[in-house]
C-alpha cells in the first residue's frame, strides 16, 4: 500500500479555519484506507485530527487579520 500523504511528522501547519492561525505540529498519521487518512496535529494547548484539506503549510494573514 502506498499512501500519498501531503504532509509529514514533525511538519508545522496551521487549521485552515483558526481565527489565530497558531502553528500546530503534526505529531502522527492515522491510516484508516487507501484513499482516507487524517492528521493528529498538535499545539501548545490542543491536540486533534484533521484532514489534509482542513490544514495547510502556510499561514492564512488574512484571516488573522479580518479577526484581529
């Protein structure tokens, strides 16, 4: 089996949707098939599973900005 993941233990990302845009690291990869996989990503003060789509490698400014 080959998994196609877009991201990779130890990997800051930041959810997509974070109003803060704090960076998280990506601290494990669950497999469940081929084609689906999630993310356990981690901060400071939180630790959860996402999808590929739900993160992303760069910080989304605007967002922070509009919510400052």
């Amino acid at each position: 089996m080959k998994i196609n993941n877009k991201y990779n233990i130890g990997d800051t990302v930041y959810v997509r949707t974070d109003v803060n845009q704090i960076p998280n690291i990506v601290i494990a990869i669950t497999i469940y098939s081929d084609t689906y996989h999630t993310y356990k990503i981690n901060s400071m003060d939180n630790c959860s599973d996402y999808r590929d789509y739900e993160i992303s490698s760069e910080k989304n400014l605007v967002l922070k900005i509009e919510n400052y």
